[in-house]
C-alpha cells in the first residue's frame, strides 16, 4: 500500500491526536480518497491489534502450543536410531523463539522521534515581532527577527551577542538550539528557567523541556514532566500534555 510521505505524516500525527487545524481540514478533505482512507485503516487496526494484544494473551498461547507439541510425532521421512535428528525439538524451539518475538514487537515503545516532530511547534515571537515594512533597527529586533524568519544559527549568535533581554532572549535560544538538533545544551538552559517561580515563560520551559527530553529519548524524564503539567488545570500547556501522555 503506498502512500505519500506527507500524507503518512498525516496519519501519524491523527493516530496521535497532534493534528492543527489547517492539518484537520486536510484531513477530513484526504478521507475521500480511497488510498489514503484504506492506509488510516490499515494504521487504525494495526493500532488496535496492538494495544488488544498483551503479555498474558501470548503466555496463554505459548502454553497452548506447548501442550499440542505433545502431539506432533516427527516427520514419517526421518529414519529411527540413534542417529535420528530431534525434528519435534527443532519445531518446538522455533515456535517458541516466534512467540517471544512477537511479544517484544508488541511491547516496543511509541515512536519518540515521530511524536516529537508531531507535537513540537515553534513559539511564536511576541518580543519583537516582524512589521510589514519595517527592518530590525537595533540587535534586540535583530535576534527575535532571525528566530522568526527560522535562521536559527543566526539568531543565536545574535541572542548570544545581546546583553539585555534577559529571560526571552534565554528562552528563545533554547527553542533555537532545538531547531538544531542541540536538544541537550536547550535542556539545561529551559532547567534552569523551570525552577524560576517568577518567569513568565516557565509554562512553556516546562513544555518544551519535556519534549527535549523525549527527541533525546529520555522517555521516563519527558513523562515526569507532562504529569507535572497534567495535574496543574490552569497550565496553557495541559491538554497537549495529556494527549501526548496517551501516545506514550
């Protein structure tokens, strides 16, 4: 069955309820097609074929086979004595190296690379943010420019370069080095602003720290952090944390 990249990207992201809401109205559009509407299926039972499937239904089943193993004589071809190949055992531990490997693909953990890029979005720039017609007149509208036009390596030698700003300029350049694939060096950077009672951007440090820690695959770090913002009802961040909590 093939699909378009942009549209499996599609279906990745509806399977893990991360769609915006331009992505909903390709969607509902895409649904028409009959190849794209037969590969969400194919995803769908996929899905449920897996999360109905668990560790006690292939233990009951390796049982039942062992039991019918009992009952299989070796092939009629095989010749009797002393020499004879243990056919039976041969099959019997075949089966079972087959069982143990369907249980560990059922058990293989969500994708951390796929939801990452699903739920991860660029912050906008409420700083300094671009006007029609008007060029950045100083480095402070330079740096929030740059991060917002995505020359990211720009802009962080501009944040780097810029002695005020403070929090934003800090938290910006964390979300710059993530564009970067530099997700450890923007951890330690939106750490420290989490522990800050007072920062307004500390909302959004704890989101994307969590997220950093899952493209990192640090995956027991990036769940402790969407707990913590799930249990907070007030936090911006919330449902998004509890839809992502369910993909994992």
């Amino acid at each position: 069955m093939d699909v378009d990249p942009q549209d499996e990207q599609l279906i990745e992201k509806y399977l893990a309820a991360a769609l915006s809401e331009e992505e909903q109205l390709l969607f509902e559009q895409k649904l028409q097609e009959a190849n794209f509407s037969a590969a969400l299926a194919y995803r769908q039972d996929l899905q449920a074929a897996m999360r109905s499937a668990g560790r006690e239904a292939l233990k009951a089943r390796f049982q039942r086979l062992e039991q019918n193993s009992a009952l299989v004589d070796p092939p009629a071809s095989v010749p009797s004595g002393p020499a004879t190949f243990p056919w039976k055992w041969l099959w019997f531990v075949l089966l079972g190296l087959s069982v143990l490997l369907a249980w560990y693909w059922l058990r293989q953990p969500a994708n951390t690379e796929v939801l990452y890029a699903a739920y991860f979005q660029d912050y906008p720039n409420i700083v300094a943010p671009i006007q029609k017609g008007e060029q950045a007149t100083d480095l402070r509208q330079k740096a929030f420019q740059l991060y917002e036009l995505k020359e990211y390596r720009e802009a962080i030698a501009a944040f780097d370069r810029l002695e005020q700003a403070g929090e934003a300029k800090a938290f910006y350049k964390s979300l710059s080095l993530m564009r970067l694939d530099r997700e450890q060096e923007a951890l330690v950077i939106l750490l420290s602003m989490m522990t800050r009672g007072d920062s307004s951007f500390q909302q959004a440090a704890q989101w994307y720290a969590a997220l950093a820690h899952l493209k990192l695959g640090n995956q027991l770090e990036a769940v402790a952090l969407l707990e913590q913002i799930e249990k907070k009802p007030q936090h911006f961040y919330r449902q998004q944390a509890q839809k992502l909590l369910e993909a994992l």
